[in-house]
C-alpha cells in the first residue's frame, strides 16, 4: 500500500487516478479547498496550495508529529479555465 497526496483531486478529472489508486488499496488523501468532498474512503485536507501558511497547519499538530501523512507519492490535478 503506498500513501498517496493528491493536490486536487475532488472535481473534473482529478476523481479518475483518486479512485483508481484508492480502489489498488493505496491509502489517499486529497489536498483542497474544500470546495468538494473527495470520494469515499479518501482522506481530506483543506487549504489553498497557494498559502503557505494554510499548507504548513493543514495537517494539524497529531499528523504532523506521527509523520502519519508521509506521502510516497504526490500528485496535482489543477484545472485552470480560460
């Protein structure tokens, strides 16, 4: 099983590899606005990947102190209009 963060991943094209990878049995979580529920059985952080400071807290202190979130894998799925 390998820990994957998604940066996205809850709309458009994002859902397609968040739940391919989650239905291999690979533990996912997205990283997003909060602006849609990510599928079921995917964890959640809400931050905006443009603010640092929103990134750096987004974990809260209990992952952050058990390295629970080291992710072996890290993909963004933004999706940009115009």
């Amino acid at each position: 099983m390998k820990r994957i963060l998604v940066i996205g991943g809850s709309r458009y094209f994002g859902k397609t590899p968040v739940t391919r990878a989650r239905g291999a049995g690979d533990a996912v979580t997205v990283l997003n606005r909060g602006s849609g529920a990510p599928p079921p059985g995917v964890g959640r952080l809400v931050a905006d990947r443009d603010d640092e400071e929103a990134l750096r807290v987004a974990p809260g202190p209990r992952l952050r102190s058990r390295r629970r979130l080291a992710a072996r894998a890290i993909a963004e799925t933004p999706c940009a209009d115009g």
